[in-house]
C-alpha cells in the first residue's frame, strides 16, 4: 500500500509540478495539496498521513516551519520534509531544531525528490551540507559572517540602527560596523541598495 503524503506550497504550478512527481510514483499516493501551511495543519487536525512536505515561504502568517512544528505537535507519528528555493541561513537550524525529518533545495536538488522522500520513509535524516551561496554585488552569500546576516535580516525590514542594535542586543557602533563591512564585501554604495539585493534573493528573510 502506497504512502500517503500530503504536500503544502503556495505555488501553483510548483504545487502541481509536485503532484504530478508523486502521482507517478509506485511508492507515494497524494492525499491532499494545500496552498497554504495553516491548511496543511488543519488538514493534520483532522486527519493523518504518513508523509507532509512542506515549503517554507508561504503567505498567510505561516511558514512551512511553523506547521512543521504544529504538526510533529498533532502527529508525532508523521514525516516532515521541508522544502525552499530560498538560500536563507536559518532554515536549516530552525529545521533541526524542529524536528523536521528532511532538508530539499528546490533550484539545486542534490537528492531527486523521490529517492529523498523514500529514504526519509525509510527512518534517514537528510540535510545538505550547508545553505547555496548566491552573488551579492561583488561578495558570495557565504562571505558574510553569520553576524553581518544577522543586521542584515534586520536592515531588509527598514530598522535604523538604533532599532537593529535593540533587536540583537548589540551596540549602534556594531550595527553600523557590520553594515559598513558588508557594503565593503559587496560594492554596494549603500544600506538600500543592499538590502533589496539580499530580500530578492531570499539571502535573509525576516521571520515577520
């Protein structure tokens, strides 16, 4: 008897491209598709499945993650399977940190959805070795320190300064260090310039 997995992206053609690959499986029968989060939880509400994949970045106010902790809450019994084409940085810890079963990349697909999918209904954790690093002006994504992230995840909300160095609790003179630092790394002639870069490359997306 096939498996059933139930799938959550706000996508709709990504949404049916991932339909289309379950539904050609031997091993996986599609038991709902939901273009949201907050539907797949409610969904696991009511019902169960041997499998949800989820993707991260989703309207509505929650994120892939977030039903993936709802639902290891609701069914400890199911799969998680996280995917997302964005490169942020958290994703991967927050995952772990979940309890999410499986990590896929979308835009590099290391693991063939299939084979990652069944390996994880075979009781396997599988995660990439580290996010995908993306150009920011003349820098890598990887060149930026986990610091420099952290202001910059704040900067791409519009915060001063001043907010930013309330928020991580780090002093104004050190947000404008890490900022001054980044435009260094990546030739950008100021904080707007590379803000709007990192926010359309999903380098850094505020959990709000």
């Amino acid at each position: 008897m096939p498996y059933q997995i139930i799938v959550a992206d706000d996508q709709r053609l990504t949404r049916q491209a991932l339909e289309l690959c379950i539904e050609k499986s031997e091993e996986f029968e599609l038991a709902a598709a939901f273009p949201s989060a907050a539907l797949a939880v409610e969904y696991c509400r009511r019902k169960t499945a041997d499998l949800a994949l989820l993707d991260v970045v989703m309207p509505g106010g929650m994120s892939g993650l977030e039903a993936a902790r709802r639902i290891r809450e609701l069914r400890p019994e199911m799969k998680l399977v996280v995917a997302t084409s964005m490169p942020e940085v958290s994703f991967l810890k927050r995952a772990r940190e979940i309890g999410v079963d499986s990590f896929w990349y979308k835009e590099t697909e290391e693991v063939p959805l299939l084979s990652l999918l069944t390996r994880t209904m075979a009781g396997e954790r599988i995660y990439p070795d580290r996010t995908p690093s993306v150009t920011v002006g003349d820098a890598s994504s990887a060149e930026l320190t986990p610091a420099e992230l952290a202001v910059l995840r704040e900067l791409t909300t519009g915060a001063t300064n001043r907010e930013i160095s309330e928020k991580l609790h780090i002093s104004v003179m050190t947000v404008n260090s890490h900022v001054q630092n980044m435009l260094q790394k990546t030739g950008y002639k100021n904080r707007v310039q590379l803000a709007v870069k990192a926010r359309l490359e999903g380098i850094v997306i505020p959990e709000s």
